[in-house]
C-alpha cells in the first residue's frame, strides 16, 4: 500500500515537473513534505543540498532518499520508477513521431527555431554554473557580482579545464577528476 | 527504428550513459553537453543536428532532463531495448549514491574533505560546460542563417537576462521557426510562379 502511494507521489512529480532541474522542486515538496509527510521542511533541505553535492538530478535524488526513508531499497527503487515512467511513455511517444514525421515542413520549420534555443538554454545554465563555481554559490546573477569575491583558485581550475578540453580533446571526466583531486588539496591544506 | 544489435552493443550504451551520469553534478543540462560529446563527437552515432532535436524533444516533454534525453539517444540507437539500457544506466548511478549517502547524510554533509573535492569538481563542471558550449555555438554561427543566430541570441539574452520562462521561449521559437519556413515557402512559391508565366 505504501509503496503504492510512493510509486504514485512520485509518478506525479515525473508527470509535473516541466523545465528540468530544480523546476520540480516546489512540486516534489509539495507531495512529499506537505501531502504525505515523508520528510520534515529541514529534511527537505537536506536533500536539495545533497543533490547539489552529489550526481543525479534532484528528482531521482528525492525520490531514492524518501523511498529508502519510507520503506528502504525497494522503496528507492519503486519510487524511482515511478518518476521516470511519465517521461518514459511522453518521451517514446514524441521520438515516434519525430521519426516519423521530422520530414514535414511544419516540423521541420519548429525545429529549426528550436535547435538554436536550446544551445542558448544550455549557455544559460552553463553561466550560472560558472557564477555558482567562482562565487561559491554566493552569487546567482550578474547584478550581484564583485570581483573582490571571487574564488580565484576556481578560475584558475576552470581555466585550466577549458584550456586542456579545447586543446587536447581529453575526456571531460579526466578534467573533473582532476578539479576534484586539485580541490581538496587547495580547500582542505592550502587556503580552507 | 529498431535495429539488430549485439549484445556488446548494449553494454557500451548502457555503460556510456552510466558513467556519464555518475559524473553529472549540478542535473539538469550538464549532461547534454557530455552526451554530445560522447555521442556526436566520440562515437560519432548522431549527428549534430539531430542531437539538438532530441534535446529539444526532451525539454519538450516533463520529467528529469537527463532521463529524457537519454531515453531518445537509447531509443534512437536501437529502439525500446536501447531505450531501457540507457534509461538504466542513467537512473543506476544517483539511486546507489542517495541509497548510500540516505545512511550517513548528516556526516556527508558536514565533512570538509567533501565539500572540497566537490568545490573543485564545480569548476571543472564549468569548463566541460563552456567548452561544449562553443562548439555548439559555433556550429550555429557557421550555419550561416541570420534566423539561427538571432534566434540563439535573443533567447539566451531572454532566459539568462530576463529570466523569461524556459516554456514559453521553446513555444516561441518553435513558432517562429515555422513562420520562417512558411515565408520561404512562399517565396519559392512565387518564384516558380513567376518562372512560369515568363
């Protein structure tokens, strides 16, 4: 029964949350906090930092945290079925379609327009993870920047990334790890 | 679109889409750039342009970002099976970590080694971010179509700047990216029109 209404909280916030990102997250609060007492407000919380600390987008992240909370690993895995399966049906729908349809002009005409928002929906979210990494989360906007701020130690890394990616193609997993291993030696011993 | 795939096949979708989601900080569109890269670049499996449609297309749809695209990118190499290995591996990597973490959250949270190493990594996130970023801007420079570039200007000035919401700016593009085909349309109309009658 229980893990009936975990798959269905959760089949809800797959259905609901559009835009990605932390645009579920209003949505997931209001299933899990307010509707079902899953997780106190600070819990909540807790969790929307560890999404920010951790892979993985916040919705799977809550669904596995309160799933395991509610009724352990079956409960994580329910849950997380449960918010992917929306996507799963909407999203094999519209490839079928685009498949079959993407030669039409109607089509063809949408996704001319939209091939080029989404490079800028990416650039977008790619500046404020830049600002969030330079500022330490400190700033969101443009409007609120000081460059006495400024972590320099990440522009350093992150212009050391950008360098190694745009000059010897490595793997951008070898950046990350490499960013990593350099921040904890320079947060843990040098500055922190 | 279903294809007959080796076995070894499945593995190397469903191991590509594990690990990039185990590297995936930040959800969201991080993961669409190491897709690219991943798919296009690497494998080269998709091109480009059909890249962008399928991200459009996941954007278009609600759900997580990252399990969108790539249930399309699965769906795309090799049908429903594919689609279910990558919605696997890309599901497989945040259930573990949270499952693991939910233990000792409290702990996790407060250590300082941690939140150093995952200080670091945001900025390499950024650089993978920026990087992919001006390849694709590029591409869509190099296309040489005014519509294009004004079309990726104006939204991100509209989304970064103004905060516009993501839904309306897809709706409005998609729009104005069929009002252009129609007036092309229409012009080459003409155009034989005119061939004709001369």
């Amino acid at each position: 029964m229980i893990l009936l209404k975990l798959f269905w909280s959760f089949f809800l916030v797959g259905l609901f949350s559009f835009g990605g990102g932390y645009a579920a997250m209003p949505f997931i609060q209001e299933q899990v906090v307010e509707l079902n007492g899953w997780l106190t407000m600070n819990e909540f919380i807790d969790i929307v930092t560890i999404s920010q600390m951790t892979p993985g987008p916040i919705g799977i992240n809550a669904a596995t945290f309160v799933g395991m909370k509610v009724s352990g690993v079956l409960g994580a895995v329910i849950a997380t079925v449960g918010c992917v399966t929306p996507s799963c049906i909407i999203v094999l729908g519209l490839a079928y379609l685009y498949y079959r349809f993407r030669e039409i002009w109607v089509i063809r005409g949408a996704l001319n327009g939209l091939r080029p928002a989404v490079v800028a929906l990416i650039a977008s979210a790619g500046l404020s993870i830049l600002l969030t990494a330079l500022f330490n989360g400190q700033v969101e906007s443009w409007l609120g920047i000081s460059l006495s701020q400024m972590d320099i130690a990440a522009a350093v890394l992150f212009a050391v990334g950008v360098f190694v990616l745009r000059k010897f193609k490595v793997n951008p997993i070898y950046v990350m790890m490499g960013t990593g291993v350099a921040g904890f030696i320079i947060y843990r011993f040098v500055i922190g | 679109m279903e294809k007959k795939k080796g076995f070894r096949f499945y593995i190397q979708l469903f191991w590509s889409t594990f690990t990039l989601s185990a590297f995936t900080f930040g959800g969201g569109y991080v993961i669409v750039p190491l897709m690219r890269k991943r798919f296009v670049e690497h494998y080269k499996w998709i091109e480009e342009k059909e890249m962008l449609d399928l991200v459009a297309i996941a954007q278009s749809a609600p759900g997580v970002m990252a399990v969108n695209t790539s249930i399309l990118v699965g769906y795309r190499m090799a049908g429903f099976p594919g689609a279910f290995f990558t919605i696997f591996g890309t599901v497989l990597p945040p259930l573990i970590i949270i499952a693991v973490i939910s233990f000792f959250y409290a702990a996790f949270r407060e250590s300082p080694a941690v939140s150093a190493v995952l200080r670091g990594m945001s900025a390499g996130v950024a650089a993978v971010v920026a990087d992919a970023i001006i390849k694709m801007g590029k591409n869509i420079v190099d296309e040489k179509s005014v519509f294009s570039t004004l079309v990726m200007v104006i939204s991100f000035l509209a989304v970064f700047l103004f905060d516009v919401d993501v839904k309306i700016i897809i709706l409005i593009c998609a729009l104005a990216g069929i009002a252009s085909m129609l007036l092309r349309r229409m012009k080459h109309k003409n155009n034989d029109a005119g061939g004709k009658s001369a």
